[in-house]
C-alpha cells in the first residue's frame, strides 16, 4: 500500500470514529435521545395520574352539587354532624 493510501484511509477511519463518537455523546445523539425518552415516559405518566386526579375531582364536584346523601355523609365525616333525630353519646 501506498503512503498516500494509508493517510486516505488513516483519514476516513478517524472521520468515522468522529462521527460514531458524535452519534452516541453529541448534542441529540443516543444517550440524549434516551434521556430525552426517559422525560417524555415521565411525563405521560404524570399526565394520566393528573387526568385521573381530574377525573375524580369533577365526579366529586358533580356529587357535591346534586347528591343530598353525599353531601350528608360528606357532613357528617369532615364537620361530625348529626341529625336531628340522632343521640350523640360521649364517653367519659
């Protein structure tokens, strides 16, 4: 082989290992596309528990405002209220 052959060659192997190099650490390369990838997996779980969250808050909002009986024990857990018909006894 020529000289020459061997610096082309020498050449276009380093070039290569530049762009592998580049490829895998490099701005938008593997391991930040799966960092990138890890965030995103993140934040669609995080965005269904807030769905589900908003969900149950909206189906608590609707009880609230039209469901007497809800809204009787919701009372009677949060305030301790009773009746009017009902006997209160308080140990000693």
């Amino acid at each position: 082989m020529k000289t020459r052959d061997k610096i082309f060659f020498s050449a276009l192997f380093a070039f290569l290992v530049l762009i592998l190099f580049l490829a895998i650490f490099g701005n938008k390369g593997f391991i930040d596309l799966n960092r990138l990838k890890q965030q995103h997996n993140l934040m669609v779980n995080k965005n269904i528990q807030i769905t589900l969250e908003n969900k149950y808050l909206i189906d608590e909002i609707n009880r609230l405002k039209h469901d007497l009986d809800y809204i009787e024990t919701v009372a009677r857990r949060e305030l301790g209220l009773v009746s009017e018909d009902e006997l209160v006894f308080k140990p000693k």
